[in-house]
C-alpha cells in the first residue's frame, strides 16, 4: 500500500496485487481535496477491499474514486486471515 499526490494536489492511495504498478495490478482511491504545497497535514487510509477504501485528511473523510483493476490478490488473502482469526 503507498500514497500519492497527483498533478492537481489530490492525494491518493494505493494496494497492488504484487504483479505491476500499471491500472490491472493495482487499485486507487483519490481524493478531492487539493493539498496546498508546504503545509502538514495527517493522512489516514482505511483499505478493507477493492471497492472498500476511505481517505481522511485532518481528520475529515475525502470522499473520492476508484482507478485500476486489480481484485486484492495478496491483500485479499490477508485481510481474510485477519479477519477470520
């Protein structure tokens, strides 16, 4: 899982199935909020699933949307480890 901040200064998150960084081995929740240069914020990402994936900047949910197509492959299988236990 990684972080990023796109061209427009909204951050996003990221999970890849271990297979490439391209759109069909990875997935991506970005935000809306554009992030001012210079300026800390704390950053929070809660990634339960490929479609389950929330975003919080100073403590307040950055509603977004998704990118990419990968399925959970590694992450999948933890999660319902982790879950199941």
């Amino acid at each position: 899982m990684w972080f990023q901040v796109g061209s427009t200064g909204t951050l996003g998150v990221n999970y890849g199935d271990n297979t490439n960084c391209n759109a069909n081995g990875r997935r991506t929740y970005s935000g809306t909020k554009a992030l001012a240069l210079n300026t800390w914020y704390h950053v929070t990402a809660i990634v339960s699933g490929p479609t389950d994936m929330k975003l919080y900047i100073d403590g307040t949910e950055d509603v977004g949307a998704y990118d990419g197509f990968a399925t959970g492959g590694a992450i999948a299988l933890a999660l319902s480890r982790l879950l199941t236990k």
